[in-house]
C-alpha cells in the first residue's frame, strides 16, 4: 500500500510541518518523526479531517462577514384561500402607506410594495394571487422570507388553506397565520387556533410556537400587531444583504406593453443595479434603460429589498427568473443564446424518450 511522507503531506494541505504533527497527535495517530510515512488511509483521513474544519472556518468566517452587512427588509407574501381575505388585506396596506404619503401621489404596480412603520420597512410582494408565488418558487427562486396565511375566522382550514402552507414550507418561508374576518359576528378565532394545533402549530399563547394574530383587513383591526410581529420575526432571522456584492435579483411578473415595450417587475435580493447595467434574466437579456419604484419615482439604482419596474429587456423574461448583473452586452447575448440551446436540447431529449403515438408510427 502506497505511503505518504508527513512534511510531503503538510506541503499538499499548505500547513506547517509542526502543525500538521500537533493534528496527528490529537488524532492518535503514530509518527516518529516529520520525515515518518504515514498510511494512505491515515493519510486521507488526515485531508478528509483538514477539508472539514476548512470548510466550518470558511462557514464562520461567512457568518461574521454577513452580520456586518446592513439589515435589509423582510420580503413577505400573503397567501391562503380563495374569499379568506388575501386580497382586502394587500388593498388595506396598500391604501395605509399611500395615506402616509404627501397628497397620495401616483403609485406603481411593480410586484411589490414597501409598508414603512416606526419599527421598520416591510416590502409585500403584490402579484396576482400566489399562484405566482407557486410559480416562482417551482423555477428555484426563493423571493420570500415569510408567509402571512389569512384564514378566516368564520370559515376556518380549507384545502387550499393547507396548499399555501406546504407551498410556503417548501419555499422555505417563515409562517404567520391571521385569522381574518373577527369582525364579523359568526368569527370564531378559537376553532382555527383548534384545527391549527391539529395539525401540528400551536399557538404562543397555548405554549406553541406558532405565530397567530387576529385581524380584520376590512377595519384594519390588528393588522399594526401583525406588521410588529412580522418586524420581531425579521429582526430575529436578522435578514442582511450585501448592496456591494455582484447584482442578482428575481423576476416577479413581466408584460408587453403598447408605450413602453417590455416591462419586468423585478425584486432585488443582492447588490445594486444601476440604470445603463446589462442583465440576464433567464433566456431574455437587455440593459436596463429605466427603473420606476411603487411610488411612480425614476430610480438611478435600486439595492436589496427594492422592488422596481425595469424596462429594457429584449424579450419577456418569465417570473421567477433569477436576474444576473453582467459586464456587456455580448457577455448578456452569449448567456442568453447558450440557455436557448441548453433548453432546444432538453425538449429535443424528451422527445425522443417520449413513447411515439400510432399516428406518428403511421406517417
């Protein structure tokens, strides 16, 4: 069996020969000297034990680096079933941070909107409904960091109650549960907390961990106690983002319009993309010639936590395309070009697979 010299392997692994006997030791593994073989197999335990505390240094290091970067603000999206009240909620918060704005003002459908409070910024994502939420996470893209589920006090747990749940578990979101609606007289709050513990969430107030707070989207009841849990929960997860780091961001709906072209609602996650930069979003490239945020302002750049209408993309990209700072546009074509003939190949593979139908036999 093959053997290693200990200062050979201390040069392999980029060590002192001193450190690399001070690990044997600890290890129990027996040498005479820094000039001693070692066994292949004590050899490689010997990286395999290395790589490890590299990587865990490397992991640590990574965590100090992301604590020093700026908070950013948590991304949330509404979802539940169909009449629970999703819709009246996002249109409550909608019209309360329009108020708090001078005059009203012209505001933009971008996708997502920021609810500013005293606590902290909270941006809301706004597509329709979530199945575009399902959509987004279904290409990979992870847009949320919690999932408000509305279910309603007078109705309780429906099935797509419990779709939004798994959808949102499988995102990788944090949950919150409102029960809406206790402004009716039929509400009762204590039998979805009851179907709620059924399956498995117990409230905080029962000793659980589950996060529960009453609402009503229709007066606005509670819905200051869940912004503040949503701000407690994000100041918890401690949500950062580096606005220096290489531009990426996601693609939460995009549309051709008659005026203007093509128009992307993007989300961004990391960095700072500027107006005049080239991006890839999938298969569609562009540069970016303009950005509007919800507030119908221009923006010249557009860091984690924004979400801005983008124009300048040659063709539409699809939600929950991952975008993708480039340095040109030749960089931005070639991406684009390699991505179409990646995804011709696959159609083309699963054709071949495909069992073939008699007509086709019969040609």
């Amino acid at each position: 069996m093959a053997k290693v010299r200990i200062y050979q392997l201390a040069k392999e692994l980029g060590m002192e020969t001193q450190e690399l006997l001070e690990l044997l030791d600890q290890m129990g593994v027996a040498y005479k000297s820094h000039a001693s073989t070692l066994e292949e197999k004590d050899a490689e335990a010997v990286r395999e034990l290395v790589k490890e505390q590299r990587g865990l240094q490397e992991k640590l290091a990574e965590e100090e680096r992301r604590k020093s970067l700026p908070r950013r603000p948590p991304v949330v999206v509404i979802m539940g079933h169909v009449d629970h009240g999703k819709t009246t909620l996002l249109d409550y918060l909608r019209k309360s941070r329009i108020a708090e704005k001078e005059g009203g003002g012209i505001t933009q459908h971008v996708g997502a909107f920021e609810v500013k409070t005293p606590q902290g910024t909270v941006v809301f994502i706004d597509t329709p409904g979530h199945e575009a939420f399902t959509t987004i996470r279904q290409r990979g893209a992870k847009v949320a960091d919690i999932a408000v589920i509305v279910i309603a006090a007078d109705d309780g747990i429906m099935p797509q109650t419990e779709e939004a749940i798994a959808h949102a578990k499988a995102a990788g979101a944090k949950l919150i549960f409102a029960i809406n609606k206790i402004d009716l007289p039929q509400a009762d709050p204590e039998k979805v907390k009851r179907q709620l513990m059924e399956r498995g969430f117990v409230p905080e107030e029962y000793g659980g961990d589950a996060i529960v707070i009453p609402i009503s989207a229709k007066t606005g009841q509670g819905v200051q106690d869940l912004l503040e849990m949503i701000l407690l929960l994000a100041e918890l997860e401690d949500y950062r983002a580096d606005p220096n780091a290489e531009p990426r961001g996601v693609i939460l709906e995009s549309k051709l319009d008659k005026q203007a072209g093509i128009i992307a609602n993007m989300l961004v996650q990391e960095g700072t993309f500027r107006v005049g930069d080239y991006v890839v979003a999938g298969e569609a490239y562009g540069r970016i010639r303009a950005m509007m945020d919800a507030d119908g302002n221009q923006r010249k750049e557009a860091g984690p936590g924004s979400a801005v209408q983008v124009l300048g993309f040659q063709e539409l990209p699809h939600a929950g395309d991952v975008v993708e700072w480039v340095p040109d546009l030749e960089a931005a074509k070639e991406i684009a070009e390699e991505r179409k003939e990646e995804r011709k190949a696959r159609e083309e593979e699963e054709k071949a697979r495909r069992p073939r139908t008699m007509a086709e036999l019969l040609r």
